[in-house]
C-alpha cells in the first residue's frame, strides 16, 4: 500500500509513519512543520520507502496530487492542544475543519479511503460515562474558545458521513489523551508529558483546577495498531471507533504517580484555570471510553498499563534530557 500521512512529523503521525514502514507500506508524509519536529522523523529518511515533503495541507494542488497517487490517507493533521484553542480558534476551525473539507472532496473525487483522527473531546462534557461512539456531544458556549476544537472535529466527522454517503470509503477514530515518546512538552502539549518533563526538570508539577478531573491515557503503540487495524479492516468501514484506555485516573494522580516513577521529590502545585487559560474556561469533568465496539470490530485492546507506559515514556524523556 502507498499511504498517505498527513501531520507526518507531529506525534503521532510520526509513530504511525514508522509502523506502516515497519509493516512494508510506501509512506508519503505531508507536514507543515507548525508543530511538526524533524527529530521525529529524521531517521525514516534513509528509507527509500518514506517520502517526505513539508507543506500544508491547504495547498490544494500538492495535496491533490499525493492524494492521487496513494491508497490510503492518514489524516492526522490538526492544529492540537487546549492551549491553543483557546488562543487562536480561527486557525483551529481553518485546519481542522476547512482543510479536511478539501482533504475529504479530492478523496471523494479519486475514490480513496480516508482514515480520520478524531477525538474524545467531541464528546465535550456529557456526563454520562463512558462515552460510545453514538453517546451525545454536550458542549459549553461559543464564548468559551475551548470548544472550538470538538466542535471542528465534530463538524469533520459530519462531513466524513457526509461524503461516505456519496461513496467515500472512510472510518473515523476518536483517540483517548495519547502519550508516549516524542510527544509535546510544551505548555500547549498534553498534561502527562508536561508532567513528566516538570519532574525530570525537578520543577513543581501544575495542577490546573483541583486536579479531580480524569482521563484515560493511552499509550502511542496501542493508538497506531488501533489506527492501523481501523484503516485495514473492511468491517471497520463507515463507522466510528473510540481508541483509548480503561484506566480512569484523576489529574493528581497521574502528577503523584509521576513523582513516584520518576524518583523526584518535588512538589505538586494547583494553577486556577483562568490563570492560564484566560478568563472564560471549562474543563472536562470525566473522559472513559466504552471500547466495545473497538474491541469487537479491530481487535482492539489496550496492552500497555499506565505504569509500564509512563515507565517508558519517562526513561525516554530522561535520556533525551541528559543529551
Ligand atoms: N495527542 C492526543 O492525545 C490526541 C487526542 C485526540 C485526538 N488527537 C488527534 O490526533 C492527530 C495527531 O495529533 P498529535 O497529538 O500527533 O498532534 P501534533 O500537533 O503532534 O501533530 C499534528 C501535526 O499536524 C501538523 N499540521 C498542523 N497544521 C498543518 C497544516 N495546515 N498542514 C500540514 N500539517 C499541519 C503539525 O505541524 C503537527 O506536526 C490530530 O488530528 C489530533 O486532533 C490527538
């Protein structure tokens, strides 16, 4: 197969390249290096199979052709985490939605199968736990920027259906807090490796809130054989698939269970939302999926515990610290 990844050099649209090399695929990768890293990737250039060009996805004329000559999209690019939806949602909405509809139109047209990365997040704050794939989408105000970004992955997934209802042969999946090696620190990037690099650093971890809000992280390499298996199994076609963990922890416990692994004796501090969110912020109660339908149709099942993933990710942080 000759696929096609989009977000190549981001997180985990760089893990994803490697599996399906790994796999024996032709991998064309498409980054705009926005929050693409070159250190993801650079090693995939010694292989003849991966090609790799740096352009955004609203270049219609590129994308239009890599689209053409491939079978299969990957389409991981997104602008991705609170932080900046909250700072620029125009630019969330123009990637996340107006570029997918391109993305989508031109599959449609040359007949090619679209694999979309979606969210949890589309699921806003429904409190009914856990969410399937056909729970309800609960979401706060347009004032409140956060929900920009469910909201322009959820109007993606419309289109999706929109298009399979024409003929466009898709699936779309909805990742649970990802983390794993290679993913972003930053203040923008997710709360277990900003954790992670805070303890490393030996600075305080920050809360934000009272630390009661809980996730299901889910460690990178179930993510890519669950995103891998959605894309290749012909049951899978048309329909959605939630791609996450059982493992519910609060906030605080993943900063206490951090400290424990990584042997740093710091301190946890609690940061009000409005603090670095700004003014009008709301978070996300609860985020459990149900995995039903994962498991029944792709196989899927998360392999990696919390613990064995942090270990992981926390002795690959640390290595990376000490060059
Ligand atoms: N990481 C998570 O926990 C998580 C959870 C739910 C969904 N997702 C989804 O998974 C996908 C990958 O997320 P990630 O965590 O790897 O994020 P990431 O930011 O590391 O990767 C996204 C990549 O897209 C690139 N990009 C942004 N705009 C682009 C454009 N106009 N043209 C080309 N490339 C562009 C960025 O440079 C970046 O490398 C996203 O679609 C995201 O919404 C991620």
């Amino acid at each position: 197969m000759r696929c096609l990844v989009t977000g190549a050099a981001g997180f985990i649209g760089s893990h994803l390249c490697n599996e399906l090399l790994a796999q024996g695929n032709e991998v064309w990768g498409i980054d705009n290096m926005s929050e693409g890293r070159h250190e993801r990737i650079k090693h995939l250039f010694n292989n003849r199979r991966f090609k790799f060009a740096i352009c955004s996805i609203s270049e219609k004329q590129i994308l239009f052709k890599a689209i053409q000559q491939c079978d299969i999209i990957y389409h991981l690019a997104a602008v991705v985490g609170v932080k900046h939806y909250v700072e620029d949602p125009v630019k969330v909405m123009e990637v996340n939605l107006v570029y997918t509809f391109d993305l989508l139109e031109f599959a449609w047209k040359l007949n090619k199968k679209v694999v979309f990365a979606s969210t949890s997040e589309v699921y806003g704050k429904n409190n009914t736990i856990p969410f399937s794939e056909t729970s309800a989408r609960v979401y706060g105000p347009a004032t409140a920027n956060r929900w920009c970004y469910a909201i322009s992955k959820s109007a993606a997934e419309h289109l999706c259906f929109g298009y399979a209802q024409q003929g466009l042969s898709m699936v779309i999946i909805r990742y649970f807090n990802v983390y794993g090696p290679h993913a972003d620190g930053s203040a923008y990037g997710g709360v277990a490796t900003r954790f992670i690099i805070q303890a490393l650093t030996n600075n305080p971890l920050t809360v934000h809130g009272d630390g009661n809000q809980t996730r299901c992280f889910t460690y990178i390499n179930d993510i890519v054989k669950g995103t891998i298996d959605a894309g290749s199994k012909p049951e899978a076609e048309g329909k959605i698939f939630n791609l996450g963990h059982y493992h519910e922890v609060s906030i605080l416990e993943l900063a206490q269970l951090i400290l424990t692994l990584s042997g740093n004796k710091g301190n946890i501090i609690f940061q009000p939302y409005e603090e670095f969110y700004g003014s009008y912020f709301e978070d996300i109660p609860r985020r459990v999926p149900d995995l039903t339908a994962a498991e029944r149709i792709l196989g899927y099942y998360p392999r990696v515990s919390l613990e064995e993933g942090l270990k992981k990710t926390i002795a690959w942080y640390r290595h990376r610290l000490s060059r």
